[in-house]
C-alpha cells in the first residue's frame, strides 16, 4: 500500500494536476472571503461551507484519472494479477487524492490566522467546521475513487463522479419531494444534513461514524470492482 501511496502522491506533484487543483481552490477561496474583509467579519464557517460547494467540482478532477488511467494504460493488470491484497491497492490510491485534499485543507488555513487580525478566534465551532469538511472531503473522495474504478476514460470518470455527488448534496430536497422508502434511502447518502452539525459546531459521534461508514462503504465496492475484473482476466 505504502508504494502504491507514493507513486500516486508522485504523481500528482509531478503533473500539473495538483497545482491546477491548489491554484483553482485558492482563487475561488479567496473569492469567497472578499466579503470577510470588506465587512470586516471575523467568522470563517460560513467560508467553510460555501467552499464545500467547490468541491464538488474539484474533486471529479482529482480522482478521475487515479484508477481509469491505469486501465486505459493496461497497467491495472499487473496490480489486479499481483499478490497484492486489493484493499491495499484502494488504500493506496484512496489515501494519495487525499494527501492532496489535506494540502488544501491546510492551505486554506491561512484565511482564519488573517481574520484573526479582524477579531476572529480558533474556536471550537471553527475546529469542528473543519472536521467536518475534512470528513466530507474524504467521503467525496471515496466516491471518485469508485466513479474513477467503473470505467478507463478519466472524463467519463469526471461526469459520474460530478454528478454523484450532485445526487448526494441534493438528496434532503429530493427526499423531501418524494418521501416513503425512497425517501429514507436518499437521506441515508445525504452528505450535506450530516456537514450542518459539523458547520453549527455540534461535534456528535453520529455524523463522524456515519463519514467513516460511507468512506467504506465506497472503497470496498470499489475493491470488489476491482475484484470483478481480475476473475474476469483470470
């Protein structure tokens, strides 16, 4: 796992893509805080929240290529017929879009030490706000990551994974649309009813086990896709 980490991580940094990735999330970001300077407003969850909202495009990109590049390249047969276990193989690619996320993450940390000048404080519903984005990041991840093993062309890896996602932030309105079982089977995939406890600073075991539950959710149907294909190929 620890190789397959590495040489995805390599990579990233070693193309454009992370760059694109960090670059775009910063200029929008720092869209997002204009307001915070102008009115000189010191709180960063409302930031926090609207900056959820990009990753839903962001993260297609990231992980559109981690899997289906493999098999357009014909490499996935060697990982798929090598004694490597496939869980490890998931890790390995799942962890590596997520390192990226986290450099993000941490570079947006930035913006909370500034409005420290215009009143604001590391409290404890800033903590929590960005637990729950980290939480809500891997959880996005999980599901590229799987968007990313259904298929070798990386765009259409992009599109399934975009609108996946789309799915999921919109599941609570749906849900109420529709209601009965439907209903209670799209409010289980709702990722965004979960991130306003995290937002409000409500740090509730429930909604962590819930992200830790989808993440795995995703990465193991992701390996049996994986699995599928190696009995295919013998």
């Amino acid at each position: 796992m620890l190789a397959i980490y590495l040489k995805e991580v390599k990579s990233y940094f070693y193309s454009p893509i992370a760059y694109v990735m960090i670059g775009l999330f910063i200029v929008l970001t720092s869209i997002f805080f204009v307001p915070n300077l102008t009115y000189r407003s010191g709180d960063f969850n409302g930031n926090l929240s609207s900056m959820s909202y990009i990753l839903i495009f962001l993260v297609p990109i990231l992980t559109m290529r981690i899997i289906a590049e493999d098999r357009k390249n014909g490499t996935d047969v060697l990982l798929i017929t090598s004694p490597v276990k496939l869980t490890n193989i998931v890790l390995g690619k799942y962890f590596a879009a997520f390192t990226v996320f986290m450099v993000i993450v941490v570079i947006s940390l930035i913006y909370p030490v500034v409005l420290i000048a215009f009143g604001g404080q590391f409290t404890a519903k800033l903590v929590g706000g960005y637990l729950g984005y980290i939480l809500l990041g891997g959880a996005f991840i999980s599901v590229g990551v799987f968007a990313s093993s259904i298929t070798e062309n990386q765009i259409i890896a992009a599109i399934v994974s975009f609108v996946g996602l789309l799915i999921m932030w919109i599941a609570d309105g749906i849900a109420g649309l529709i209601g009965g079982l439907t209903a209670k089977v799209l409010g289980w995939f709702s990722l965004l009813s979960r991130y306003e406890d995290f937002s409000n600073g409500i740090l509730g075991i429930g909604p962590i086990i819930y992200y830790l539950s989808f993440i795995s959710l995703f990465l193991f149907i992701t390996a049996m896709m994986i699995e599928k294909r190696r009995w295919s190929q013998g």
